[in-house]
C-alpha cells in the first residue's frame, strides 16, 4: 500500500515536471522566432547597370557649320636682341617652359664693355673741362667786382659761354655714358613673360642683327583655334558669336568658344582668317593641335537640332513628348530630360530642345532606368 501512494505520488510529479519544462522550451522558442521576425534584413547589394550610348554631335538642321582649324596662343611674341652682336650662349629650346625674366641668350659682352668705359673716360674728361671753365668764370667775377675796369664785359660774356658749353657738353656725355650701359645690358635677351618656347631660330657663335627673330614664345593661358571662313558664310560671323571646339585628343569633350578676331581681308581660296577663343583655360591643350570649330551662323540660334537614335528616346506623357537619359560624368548618374522633336529622319529623331552637342545619352534599354540612377557606360 505504501509503495503504490508512492509510486502515484512520483508519476505525478513528473508530469508537473514535464508540462514546466514544455511551457518553458515554448517560451524560448516564441522568444527566438520574435527575435528573429526584428533583425532587419542585410541590405541588398546595389548592382551599377551599364548602359549603352552615344554622344550628341551630328546636326540635323544643316544651318550651322563646322570648320578645321589649328590651335594657337592667344598672345605670342616674336623675341629679338635690340643691339647686334655675336651670340655665346643660347639658354632654352624648343618646348621649355619660361617665366618673366629668364635669360634666353646671351651676346658677346667685350666690346660694349669698351664702349661704357670709353663714354666714362669722355665723361670725365668734359667735367674736368667744365670745371676749369667754371672756376676761370669765378676768378673773373671776382676780379671785377673788386676792380671794374680790370675785366671787360666781352671777356666775362666769352667765360660765361664757355662755361655753358663745358655744361652741355657734359650733360651729353652722361647721355652717350647711359646709352653704353644700356646697350651693355640688351647683350642679355630675357623672357618677356611667362610662357613655353614655341621655335628657336639661333645657335651659339651665330652673327645677329639688331631686330632679328631669334625665339618665338606663346603666352601661358588662353588659347584659340584659328579657322578660315568661305567667303559665302563670312557675312554670318561676328565678334562674340559663340562656337563649339572638338579635339581628337579628347573625344568625348566639346568645349565652349568665342569669336574674338576677324579678319577683313581675305587670305588663300578667298576664305577670311578667323579666331575663336577658347573660354576655358585646358591644360592638354597645346598650339599646334587640330581643331574642329563648330559656329552657328547668326540669327539662326533657334533653328539649331540634332539627330538622336529612336531607340534613345523613352516614351512621353501630358509633360513631354519624350524623354531621353543624359549620363553625367561626375556623378556617374542619368538624367531624364525632356526633349523637343522636330520628325523622324531614317532611324534617328530630329531634336530641337532638350540636348545639346556633347551630350552623352543612354540608346538602349531606356524603359528600365530611373532618374538620378547610378550607371556605368558599356566598354
């Protein structure tokens, strides 16, 4: 009897254990899973489409022209000696670098040398008289002051004229004295600004001539492209109509110009020199470099339009007609920008607003991107 109470009592027990231990277990589970349900999930790895594009250039409208060209400093200078000579140094080549004041060449220095040291001893020799002279016009003053009938008023007249010529002819030879030293001193032939050495005309131990072209310098800073304008289209150009400048050396950059220089008489072909100035200062840049400079004719600014694909252009509502996707280089973003058609021509679409030359835009998959996405343009 006392076993089976016992034996009662246990299994009793342990189902109280067994159902503490169950509400427990499913406590901890309810815990983990809430947990689990509050982590948020790692963020999703942000993927870069690449695209494919093209660069606005080709103009639809046919009223603007584009003409070659060759680059140029927009100020150069021809660099001479002013005094002839003998050259023994030639201190820069082709291509160097200058600044203000830096020493190109140098003459022979010897025989302006014996020039300032002649017009010194002449110098001394006309003080020396105009002193004599003074100190006899003195002398003759004195005497006639003390005695007025010593000194006749011809001879202190002569005194007094000589001594005004020993004077002139003094202050002369302090000029001739100041030419010798300058002479001396244009035997250096220095930079007369800063800027690169474009030709080099001279070698050591050759004989010049006063004025003689010896170095050609371009000016650091502003360039221009020069172009020659048909005289069927010079009517058009004026001072300070804007232009478009292209390089082969960098593709995919237009950059902005100005025409600053026309000139009035025509040169080979009956075509007129022109220069367009560059409005930004490029660093890869350099006189010599091809030039393609696009001009819009005048009055005809609002005619200007492009040809884009069709397959550029992502389809329009109540704002817009349609939309293309202009990538900026710096942000590596698209924009989506309204445009302006003016038809279709082939397989492109005439675009009268909306893009200019040099823009890049997306020409493939232009339903699927977004505004202000992140891309990369397709190698």
């Amino acid at each position: 009897m006392t076993t089976s109470v016992a034996l009662r009592e246990y299994h009793i027990m342990l189902s109280i254990i067994s159902k503490v231990f169950s509400g427990f277990l499913s406590a901890i589970i309810t815990m983990i899973a809430f947990t689990a349900c509050r982590q948020e999930p790692p963020p999703p790895i942000e993927s870069v489409r690449a695209i494919k594009y093209t660069t606005v250039n080709e103009i639809a409208s046919g009223r603007i022209r584009k003409f070659s060209g060759v680059v140029e400093a927009a100020d150069k200078s021809s660099v001479s000696f002013e005094v002839p000579g003998n050259v023994q140094e030639v201190r820069v080549k082709v291509g160097d670098k200058v600044a203000r004041g830096d020493v190109l060449a140098v003459l022979d220095k010897s025989t302006y040398e014996l020039n300032v040291k002649a017009a010194e001893a002449a110098l001394g020799r006309a003080q020396a008289r105009l002193t004599n002279s003074r100190n006899d016009l003195e002398r003759l003053k004195r005497i006639a002051k003390m005695d007025k009938g010593a000194i006749s008023e011809a001879r202190l007249d002569n005194a007094g004229a000589q001594y005004a010529t020993d004077k002139q002819q003094v202050e002369y030879r302090v000029s001739q004295l100041n030419l010798a030293k300058r002479d001396l001193e244009k035997t250096v032939l220095t930079a007369p600004f800063n800027g690169h050495i474009a030709e080099r005309l001279v070698e050591p131990f050759y004989e010049v001539d006063r004025g003689q072209r010896l170095f050609d310098i371009y000016m650091e800073g502003a360039m221009e492209a020069a172009v020659s304008i048909p005289e069927s289209e010079i009517y058009g150009i004026y001072l300070g109509l804007p232009s478009e400048i292209r390089f082969p050396t960098i593709p995919d950059k237009v950059f902005e110009g100005v025409v600053t220089e026309i000139s009035k008489v025509a040169g080979t072909a009956n075509a007129f020199p022109v220069k367009v100035t560059l409005e930004d200062d490029i660093e890869n840049v350099r006189p010599g470099m091809t030039a393609e400079v696009t001009i819009m004719l005048a009055g005809e600014a609002s005619e200007t339009s492009y040809l884009i694909p069709v397959i550029a252009v992502a389809a329009g509502d109540s704002q817009a007609k349609g939309y293309v996707y202009i990538f900026n280089q710096d942000t590596s973003t698209v924009k989506k920008t309204p445009i302006e058609g003016g038809g279709i021509r082939d397989n492109d679409v005439v675009v009268t607003k909306g893009v200019k030359a040099g823009d890049i835009i997306a020409v493939a998959g232009v339903s699927f991107l977004e505004d202000g996405q992140k891309v990369k343009l397709m190698d």
